[in-house]
C-alpha cells in the first residue's frame, strides 16, 4: 500500500526544536606506547575532558605512590 503525501508526517518547527543536536565529534591522532602507527580516535569534546581527567587522576595516583612500595593493580612491589 503506497502513503499519500497527506499520510506522512512532516515535523513542525516546534517539534524539530524538541530533537537534541549530536555532539560534535573531535578526532585525534593517538601512538600508543610501543607502536609507530598513529591510531585515529574520534570522541565528543565531554569524552575527551573525561579521558583527560582519569589520565590525570591515574598519574598523579602512580606519583603518590611511586618509591613507596605501595601497588594496586597489577604490579610486584618494589619494582
């Protein structure tokens, strides 16, 4: 059975409103440790100040620790 013009629905000016925007995508050339090839990752702007944070939060943790013997995840203190 076809739709008639008149049977599909066109969103109002209202109604288009309503629909969020999609984030925009922030791309990134990445080398990961050991590798030569950039890898490419794409994130939104909240992603990457995320990443950014917990890679902080991470080495300001190894620093506290570091010389201490301390460890834990992963790791034979005192190496």
């Amino acid at each position: 059975m076809r739709a008639n013009a008149q049977d599909i629905a066109v969103p109002t000016g209202a109604e288009r409103s309503t629909v969020a925007p999609t984030p925009k995508r922030v791309c990134r050339k990445v080398v990961a440790t050991g590798s030569i090839m950039p890898k490419t990752i794409c994130l939104t702007q909240d992603d990457w100040h995320d990443m950014n944070a917990k890679t902080q939060a991470n080495a300001d943790e190894a620093l506290r620790h570091r010389g201490t013997g301390m460890c834990d995840i992963n790791c034979t203190p005192g190496s």
